[in-house]
C-alpha cells in the first residue's frame, strides 16, 4: 500500500499536467497571449496523444500563428492548416482551413515581396551611400584638380611675364648692339 501511494503524485501530475496543457493554450489564446497560445498548443501536439486527434486545437494553433504580433508566422499557419485538413479531411475545421489557407498563403506571399523589397531598398540605401562617397571623393579631387590648374596658370603666367622680360632684355641688348656699330 505504502508503495502504492508513493506513485500516486507522480501519476496525478502526469495526468494533471497533459489534460491541463490545451486548457492552458486555450486561455492564452482566448487571453490574446498567442505566442503562450503557440507554446502550449506546440506542446500538447508533442506530447498529449489525445490532442493530435485534436481539430479544433490545430486550428486555434493556425490561428494564434496567423494573428499578428510576436508568434506571427503566416508559413506556419498554412502548414498547420494543410495538416489538418489532411488529417480530418470531412471536420468543419477543414473546411475552414480550406477558406484561410488561400488568404494566408497570399498574406505569406505579400510578406516574402515585402521582405525582397525592404532588401532590395537597404541595398540601394547601400548603393546611394556609395555613390554619395564617391561622388564626396570626385568632389575633392575636382577642387584639387582646380586647385592645381588655378596654381600652373599662375606659374604660367609668372614664366610668361619673364619671358617678356628677357624679351625685352634682347630687344634692348641688340639696339645698344647696333647703335655701338660694327
């Protein structure tokens, strides 16, 4: 008897604590908590052989990952759907997952475009500061550019005005040449 008793909690536990899984999805999800929802419902399919024979469960399941927020997942709730509507093919659930899965794979295609374009705009943001950079780099090197031109024109004017000098230097240098005679 002694011995009896002592497997008594362990095996009111386990009872107790399959049973009360679902239960616990169901008041996360009626609570609007669908990531515990998820939790709890995920859990109970693993582990409560009762509730994979569960319709009902796998639709909430499918809702609580279609809801939006954290446990959002629209992949996830088509797959859940399409499992249940495998599973229980004649069950009023199916034929609900028959009117979401439709709704939900568009949704999931939406998000998978949205995501391609958030990637496609961070890479032209990625290319626009690029060329913003380059375009900074061509910016100081045309300033230098023009820099330099203003310095070798002034240098070229400088040579020039000397070149007149020394010209002028000739010029005077023959006329002193040719009046000195031969």
């Amino acid at each position: 008897m002694r011995r009896q008793l002592r497997f008594l909690p362990a095996l009111l536990l386990a009872a107790v604590s399959c049973a009360t899984v679902p239960s616990v999805g169901d008041r996360a999800f009626r609570a609007g908590d669908y990531p515990a929802a998820v939790a709890a419902y995920e859990e109970a399919l693993r582990t409560d052989p009762s509730a994979r024979d569960d319709a009902a469960l796998r639709l909430r399941l499918a809702l609580a990952y279609a809801r939006p927020g954290p446990a959002h997942d629209a992949r996830r709730a088509v797959a859940v759907l399409q499992r249940l509507a495998a599973r229980f093919p004649r069950s009023k659930e199916a034929a609900q997952a028959a009117l979401l899965i439709p709704q939900l794979e568009h949704e999931a295609a939406l998000e998978d475009a949205a995501a391609a374009a958030a990637a496609q705009i961070a890479a032209l943001k990625d290319t626009l500061a690029g060329s913003q950079q380059e375009t900074r780099t061509l910016a100081a090197a045309v300033k230098t550019a023009a820099e330099q031109l203003q310095h070798l024109r002034a240098v070229l004017a400088e040579r020039e005005a000397q070149l007149r000098r020394v010209r002028d230097e000739l010029e005077q240098l023959k006329r002193i040449d040719l009046q000195r005679g031969p």
